[in-house]
C-alpha cells in the first residue's frame, strides 16, 4: 500500500495549514518517516508520499513550500518528475540520491533542482538546507508564510520605523537601508529595544550592554549612546529615541514590535 498522507510537528498541532509546509517524497519507509519526525520536531508541516504518484495528488489538494524529493524512486522516473515541476511552478526542490549517484544529483541541478544531498544523510543538515533553500528563494521574492516562519527564526524589533535584526546584528533604517553599528553600539541599542520605556542608568546599562567594570568605563555609556544618537537621528529628524533623564540615566521612547 502507498502512504501518502499529512502530519503535523510530531504528530500534534494543526496540520499544514498554518506552518511551513514540506512534502518528502522518498521510496526508503523508514527514512521517509524518520526525516518526517525530524522535520516536525523543528516545527515544520509535513506531508509524505511513496510514490510520484501520491506527491502529485498532495501538490494538486495542498499549498507546499518546499518538496524533498527522492531521484531513486524505485520503478519511477524522478528525474522526469522534476522536469515537470519546473514546468509548473512548482516550490523549490531538494534532491536525494543514493551515494556514488553524483550524475543524477548535478542532472537535478541542471533541470532546477535548488540544492542535492547524498545518502545516507543527517536529517540536522537537511534541516540546514532547507532553511539555506528558504532564505535564498526569500531574496527572489517569498510567499507571505515563507517570510513570516523565517522572520519567526529571528530577533526582530521593530521601532520609529526602523528595524534591528539581533540575530544578524543588522540595523535597517527607515528606507530599507544598512546603518553599520560596532559592537558597542549594537549591544546598547539591543539593551535598550528589551526595555522600551523604562530609564536605565548608567551602571544597568554597563551591566547589561557592555559587561565591563563600572569604576573605569563608566563614560563608555555615553560615548555610545552620544554615536548612536547620531545614528538615528540622521534619518529620523527631530525624534528623540535615546532621552535623558537628568540625575538618572537613559529611556528608549520609542514603541517597540516584534
């Protein structure tokens, strides 16, 4: 009998609706299920399918964003297949191969496949694929739950307009560009977008942004905050988003999102 049937992350959740969304397509049982479970475990929906056959008929009832696909499917032309979903439109595609079956794997990138994989394989590394095949198809433009799972990866506070990606350590102006930070100047601003609202001083500050002692790098808070200051306001104009509070310290007044 053919299994082809969706599953939530381990077996719970809401199914593939609301996540992101994987079919593994492979002829190996049990390595099928076992990336499955992996896959579910990191939060992913999953569908699978034994046959070409069953994937088809899973891409024509269900919205997938990325396909696993197997190209030694026993008896069945996998290559073939993947020919006909470049046709298509269909999502993104990673190849699996037996080991030694480079032709196979370089032909799948050929027809576009977007990256190959060699058994036998760690399912972590094919997480890590899937993830590097993602962001790399949201640079040509994502579907809206691509961006939202992705953006649900990372660090994002958003305030004024501006955006500070902590898990890249990337600040975004207002107008979509990089405003380069140092070191210093990141862990002050990420200290502060944690605490909107609330004055911190300078000895908070020291202990939560740049972990130094206090007795000697008590000015390094105001040499960073005075560069971040710059900064922002360049392209925020007259907005104060680092105030000082005379006699005790620093408030961030923006409101800050993630």
């Amino acid at each position: 009998m053919d299994p082809a049937h969706v599953q939530g992350g381990c077996g719970q959740g809401s199914g593939l609706s609301d996540r992101l969304n994987i079919l593994i397509t492979e002829g190996e049982d049990r390595l099928r299920m076992v990336l499955a479970d992996h896959l579910g475990r990191q939060g992913y929906g999953c569908a699978q399918a034994a046959r070409l056959a069953s994937m088809r008929e899973l891409l024509a009832s269900h919205a997938f964003d990325l396909i696993v696909l197997d190209l030694m499917m026993p008896g069945e032309d996998s290559l073939a297949a993947l020919r006909d979903l470049q046709q298509v439109g269909a999502p993104p595609v990673i190849a699996l191969s037996a080991g030694g079956a480079d032709v196979d794997g370089i032909i799948a990138l050929e027809i576009g496949a977007e990256d190959f994989m060699q058994k036998p394989l760690n399912p972590r590394e094919l997480v890590a694929r899937i993830r590097t095949v993602l962001r790399r198809c949201e640079r040509q433009g994502p579907s809206a739950r691509v961006r939202r799972f992705l953006d649900a990866e990372r660090e994002l506070y958003r305030f004024a307009g501006w955006i500070l990606d902590a898990t890249t350590r990337t600040l975004f102006d207002p107008n979509g560009l990089i405003v380069s930070l140092s070191d210093g100047e990141f862990r002050m601003l990420h200290t502060f977008v944690q605490r909107p609202h609330r004055v911190l001083s300078r000895n908070q500050l020291l202990d939560f942004a740049l972990g130094v002692n206090r007795e000697h790098f008590d000015r390094a808070v105001d040499v960073q905050i005075s560069r971040l200051r710059r900064k922002l306001s360049g392209r925020v104009g007259s907005l104060e988003l680092i105030r000082t509070v005379r006699n005790e310290g620093y408030i961030f007044t923006p409101e800050v999102t993630r």
